[in-house]
C-alpha cells in the first residue's frame, strides 16, 4: 500500500490491491462472465480476481459494520428497526464500463448467502423522456444533470431506503433511446441496491436551475467511480458504436437505424463527433469533478484492464 501525499486516498497498484483478496473465493465462472460484461468491455477472469473479489471482500465489512449499527440502534431504542438496505453508486464517463462493474459486484454480492437479494438499478431510467427533452430543447444534452428527472431519482432512493415494500423504477430501453412508457422494474426490499449511472455523485452546484434540497449521495454507503484516460474513452466509445452498427443499430425499431448506411469512415467520424460534441463535454464538465467524491476509484488502462485502486482513507 502507498499513501499519497496530502490527498484523502490511500493508492493501491493492481498487484497489492489483488493480495486484499485473501481467502474470498471466486463464485464465477468464465461462462458466467460472458454474460456479465458489455458489448465493448474485455472482462476477463482475472479481473474478477484481482479487482472485484478484493471490493466484494471490503464491502462485506461495510455491510456488516451496517448490521452492527442497526443492532446497536435496535438495543437502544429496545424496540424493531426496519431493515435498512445499503446502497452502492457506481459513477464513470460514458463507455468506461459502469454497467459491466454493476453487474459483476451484483453477481459477487448475491453470492454471499442464501438469502441475500442485490437489486440493480440506473439512473437511465430516471431521464426526461425524447418528447419532454425536445420541448425543453436539450436533446443534445441526454445525460447531462438537466435531462435528469432528479426529484423523481431522488423519491426513490429515499423511499428504497426507508424500507418501502415496493418502489418501481421507470424502464429505459437503449434500442430505441427513450425510457418506455407504462413499463417499470420493481424494486422490493432488497438488502443491497446497486445505484448506477453518470449522475449519481453530482451534487447541489451540478443542478443550478433546479436545485434539490437532498441528493442522491446523501442516501449512498459506499461509491464507486469508475475512471480511464479520455483518449481510452473515446476509442472505446467509438469501438462500441462501431459494433452497436453491425448489430442492435441493424433494429428498424432502433433510434440509430440510420446510421447503418454509413460508410465506416462517415461511422468513425459521426462517432467521434457525437463524443466531442456532447459525451467529453459532459465528461469534463459535470462527471470527472464528481471523481474526488468517490469511496473508492478503479483506474483502467488498455483493454478495460484496472491498473490501479484509490480508496477514500
């Protein structure tokens, strides 16, 4: 373990980090894993490994610290104390693979005992839907903090955390690039939420025009933040909307459907102008400040491959 110099982190390189791991066994197959990981993301078994049995490992004592608080809660107040679930936030640029770490810390996490239920949830769902974001005139900001619905994000964070039976969360689909209407996932008392997307360590100063008086971080027990060089992040964002062409864009019912007429040079170059245009400028202003906030940061290098921990002291 090296500690840096006047900074709230102690930084881990890949090999001490993976030495955390101890005896925390390894529940997932390489099968399992070609399930788990995104269209883009190279996952491999031995980032399973190194990486995400050493955080599985270091958040079961943050859960079972919880535990011992609500006991300790319980024997004060000598009375029952609802179950109160932990919540995870996972936060990162656009094609960093959040959703890859979510699903893998989803499926460690769910291994810990018979009975333990890991909901996952992002915050895609929470947008404004196309037709509301056209009226406002920010379409061609999707993704940053205004596209949010942020009061309804925060309610049903809030209400998971209170112990609410059922809390349904609006669904979105990527084919057609709009949250679906009348459709929703249900949330039921689970005993870890996963919270995932760009927005979900953004703060008061990241919502000028409309102002929350909660955010959602002030609910979460432990965040993530995952994090790449951007010039990493846009070839893997290029990479990606490369591959989508050859196959969810091929979709009549895809919003994107037109793009599978291009050229792959007009591809390559609409790829890259959507990245500068609208994905680097949300990265640099409204994601990467958020970066400092995190519990813990996972540094990836070449081939989505984590070369370094930071953890909040």
């Amino acid at each position: 373990m090296d500690t840096l110099n006047e900074s709230p982190y102690m930084l881990f390189s890949r090999e001490k980090w993976a030495a955390l791991r101890d005896s925390e066994p390894l529940t997932l197959t390489s099968e399992e894993l070609l399930t788990l990981k995104g269209i883009d993301d190279e996952l491999s078994i031995e980032e399973v490994r190194d990486i995400y049995l050493p955080l599985s490992r270091l958040l079961s004592y943050y859960v079972n610290a919880r535990v011992g608080r609500q006991s300790v809660l319980r024997a004060f107040l000598k009375t029952k104390v609802e179950k109160i679930p932990f919540i995870i936030s996972i936060a990162g640029s656009v094609s960093v693979g959040k959703s890859t770490t979510a699903r893998v810390l989803q499926a460690l996490l769910s291994r810990w005992g018979e009975n333990t239920r890991v909901a996952l949830v992002t915050t895609d769902g929470f947008l404004y839907p196309n037709a509301v974001l056209e009226e406002k005139g920010i379409m061609l900001k999707k993704g940053f903090p205004q596209s949010y619905d942020i009061k309804h994000l925060i309610q049903f964070v809030m209400d998971v955390k209170s112990g609410k039976p059922e809390v349904k969360v609006p669904k979105y689909s990527h084919l057609i690039y709009d949250v679906v209407p009348d459709e929703y996932q249900v949330v039921q008392q689970p005993d870890i939420l996963i919270l995932e997307g760009l927005n979900v360590l953004q703060s008061g100063t990241d919502y000028p025009h409309d102002k929350p008086r909660v955010f959602v971080s002030d609910f979460v027990d432990f965040s993530i933040y995952v994090d790449a060089e951007e010039d990493l992040l846009e070839q893997w964002y290029i990479s990606r909307f490369l591959k989508f062409r050859k196959g969810a864009f091929s979709d009549p019912k895809s919003y994107f459907h037109n793009f599978i007429q291009l050229s792959d040079k007009e591809a390559v170059k609409t790829a890259q102008t959507i990245w500068r245009e609208i994905n680097s400028k949300n990265l640099r202003r409204n994601i990467l400040p958020t970066r400092e906030r995190a519990s813990l940061m996972l540094h990836k290098g070449e081939n989505h491959a984590t070369e370094y921990v930071r953890l909040r002291k």
